[in-house]
C-alpha cells in the first residue's frame, strides 16, 4: 500500500505540471530530497522518477514559462564555472571509477541550482520553494525525532525511511540539514501566504523546531551541537531582549542535559580536543596529507582524491577505571579516509581554482543576504518588524551559516540539499533587484530636469 500511495502521490504531483508546468519545479524538489524511489519497492522504484521530474522541469521552463524577469547572475556563473571545472578534473581523476560515481549525481546537482534562480520570478514561486524544500525535509526530520523520543538512535544507529548513507539519510548530513531548516520554518510560520500565519502554523512550526532539534541528539552527530551553538547566537540579531533570552536558552540546555542519553554526552565530550578520538584524529590527519597533496596537485585530482591517502598517527588508549586509569598510546595506520571538511573536500577534488571560487561564492552569499537586510533595516527602522523579504534574506542567511559551520567538519560542498538553498538565495537576491529597478524607474521619469544654466554654473 505504502509503494502504491507513493505512486499515486508522484503521479499527480507531475500531473499537475501540465497545467501549471512550474509545479514540476517543487515535484523535482520533493524527489531529489526525499528520494521516494528508494522508499518503494515495486512501482516507484522501477521508474526513473528523478530522471523524468528533471527533464520535465527544464522543459517546462522552457517551453512554456514566459521567463520575464529570469537574469543569469555572477554567483550563477560561478556554478557554472564549478561545474565545468569538476567535468574537466573528472576526465583525469586519480581513482577514474569513483570519480565518475560522484561525478553522475554532482553534475545533476549543479545544473540544477544553476537553473533553478531562473524560475524564481515571483513572490509565490520563491515562497512555494521554501515550503516544499522545508516540509519535504521535515518528513525525514519529523520521522527521526519521533524515534529519538521513542529511545531510537545512537550513532549510526536512527533508522528514517531509506537505510542508506547518502543525501539527507547521512546522519551528520541530517543533523547539519536539520538546524538549516528552523530560520526557514520560523520564517514560513511568520510571514507565509500558502499557509497563512495562525495557531495551527505556529504549533506546527513550534513542533518542527523540537524534532529538529531532537535529530542530532538522535544521530550522536557533534556537527549538529555545533550548528545548533552556530544559529543560537544569530538569533541574538533579531531578539530584542538579549539577555532574557541568553538566559532562557541557558536555562533549557541546563534543564535538558539529565535527559540526554550517556552515549550522547560522552561522545559530546570529545568536541574539545580531537587527540582522545579515532574520528577526530584522523579527520585532522585527513587535512594536513590534504594541504601536501594540494602542494603537489594544485589543480586537484578530481572527485575522490582522498582515497590515496595514508597516515599513521598515534592513539591514546585507556583501561581501568576510576582513579586507577592507564594511558597508553599505540600507532594506527589508516587509509582511504574521506575528507570530512568541505574545504578539504574542494581543495583535494578541485584544487586551488576550485576551493577559491567556492569561498568566493559562499561569501557572495552571505553579503547579499545581509545587504537585503541591511537596506530594509534602514528603511523600517530599528526594532520595526523586517519585510517579508529582508526576513528571508535574514534566515537564509542564517541557514548559509549553519550550513558552513557543519561543512568545516562535513564533505557536503555538493550535497544537492544546501545547493537548492543557494539556489533560493540568488532568485530571492535577483528579484529584490529587479523590483526596485521596477519601482525606480517612475521616478526617474518623473525628476524634474536641470535648470537650462545650472552646467554652466562655477
């Protein structure tokens, strides 16, 4: 039944598309989040519903969308560039086989965000997309946290809706994809029009925060301590009573640490040093064989470099218990270990050109979300409400951040998830400029001209 309802669901979603084809957009969204095909068994999984949505999308946009007010942005071209670039360090890649294995779904991934922007033309599109990425990973998140509570979980241990280790269903991808989405659903449940804002939304949202919270408490992941730390103190921007809430967030964490499991605080723990760690220890060896394997690749060597790696580092190991504790240290030699840093990851798979151009459009991100906000800002005052738009500006900023705390310790420089949400930055981006050249423009026609003399004037 499970596999029939899924089949139904997805054939009327692409249905719909027939008569409104942007909704192919958000059905394409919802498939590559959630991945359907791989929770059936039967129906859903004998068609290539990914690949259908896909073309479907891009057909839609191009045959029938009228594209007024679609712009190729620079942050665009820097996609572009990436997506060129990985082609060409594929074709020479250190493990060819591997490589071409990411490479399969990394071109899909990019071409996508790249395309996406396009269709963000208006104010319901741009807020359809944040619904649909929200809710489609809420179906994961919820799912998760239910079996938290339930006394589910442990690392490597939750069980969501497809066992596999990729895409959202990666524990430590969940956990960092889990806190990107609360600015989001704050967002959705303040300034939404698909769902207007009243008791219902706001319940909703409240319990969507809980279980995204509960998802790195359910998958051990340190990641997700960390960006739930990083999104914490953004919110200090936009509380205005700091110290209350200082002291409310303090008060929860205290009030929450009796109920956390034991093997979730030990494995906390290790957050402070990386020495005492088989994974921290290697992630830290994993970077420094990165920057000598840079030194003499500096264009990169394509997707899966890292499988070349080998090290041998010391690890301390310790018996007894109580007082009575012994520490020894034994070497452990290791290889083929993954980055664990989308900064390693870019350095070790594109090499300099790649890792640069990266960084650069991350912080392009980030200054255009701010200068959204900040010119709002100035216009509504301080301590007004932000607009719609300078909120969302707000919280995908916000999202661009935790996601870039959990990529310092996460290979997820690709991870199709985090792309959309660049992808909703630069269409939001894109149609704030061009409504305020729309709005500019009367005025323009309207200025009184120079006096006749006032050229010639000293």
């Amino acid at each position: 039944m499970l596999d029939l309802a899924l089949f139904a669901f997805l054939f009327a979603a692409l249905a719909l598309g027939f008569r409104r084809p942007w909704l192919w957009v958000p059905a394409y969204l919802y498939i590559d989040i959630l991945s359907p095909q791989k929770i059936g068994w039967s129906l859903t999984a004998s068609i290539p519903v990914s690949l259908i949505a896909f073309v479907l999308a891009f057909a839609g946009w191009l045959l029938a969308d009228p594209k007024v007010g679609s712009r190729f942005t620079w942050r665009q071209g820097a996609l572009l560039f990436l997506l060129v670039y990985c082609a060409w360090t594929t074709a020479y890649a250190d493990f060819p086989e591997n490589a071409a294995e990411k490479w399969a779904w990394v071109w899909k991934a990019l071409v996508f965000a790249i395309f996406l922007p396009l269709t963000l033309t208006t104010r319901l599109r741009i807020e359809g997309t944040a619904l649909v990425m929200v809710l489609t990973a809420a179906a994961i998140v919820i799912s998760g946290g239910m079996k938290t509570l339930g006394g589910g979980g442990g690392y490597g241990g939750l069980r969501l809706f497809v066992d596999d280790n990729t895409g959202l269903y990666e524990s430590s991808t969940l956990s960092t994809a889990a806190v990107v989405i609360i600015p989001l659903a704050v967002w959705l449940a303040r300034h939404g029009t698909v769902f207007r804002p009243d008791w219902r939304v706001k319940l909703f949202a409240a319990g969507l925060i809980l279980a995204c919270l509960l998802i790195p408490i359910g998958t051990e992941a340190r990641t997700g301590l960390l960006c739930i730390g990083a999104l914490a103190v953004l919110m200090l921007r936009d509380v205005k009573r700091r110290f209350v809430y200082l002291g409310l967030a303090g008060a929860l964490a205290t009030l929450a640490v009796p109920f956390l499991p034991a093997s979730y605080t030990e494995r906390m723990a290790t957050i402070s040093g990386h020495d005492g760690d088989e994974s921290a220890s290697t992630r830290v060896a994993v970077w420094r064989w990165t920057l000598d394997y840079a030194a003499e690749h500096p264009l990169g060597g394509g997707f899966d470099a890292y499988r070349g790696n080998s090290f041998t580092y010391r690890l301390p190991k310790r018996t007894g218990e109580g007082n009575n504790v012994s520490v020894t240290y034994e070497e452990v030699t290791d290889h083929a270990r993954a980055y664990h840093s989308s900064v390693f990851e870019m350095l070790g798979e594109q090499g300099w050109p790649g890792l640069i151009v990266w960084l650069i459009f991350q912080a392009g991100g980030l200054w255009q979300m701010e200068r959204l906000r900040r010119r709002a800002r100035r216009k509504v005052g301080k301590g007004a409400p932000l607009p719609w738009d300078a909120s969302l500006a707000s919280a995908l900023q916000a999202a661009q951040v935790v996601f870039l705390v959990g990529a310092l310790f996460q290979g997820i420089a690709y991870q199709p998830f985090f792309l959309m949400i660049f992808g909703l930055q630069i269409g939001l981006y894109t149609w704030c400029l061009r409504r305020d050249s729309e709005q500019a423009a009367p005025r323009r026609r309207v200025a009184p001209a120079s006096p006749a003399g006032a050229a010639a004037m000293p």
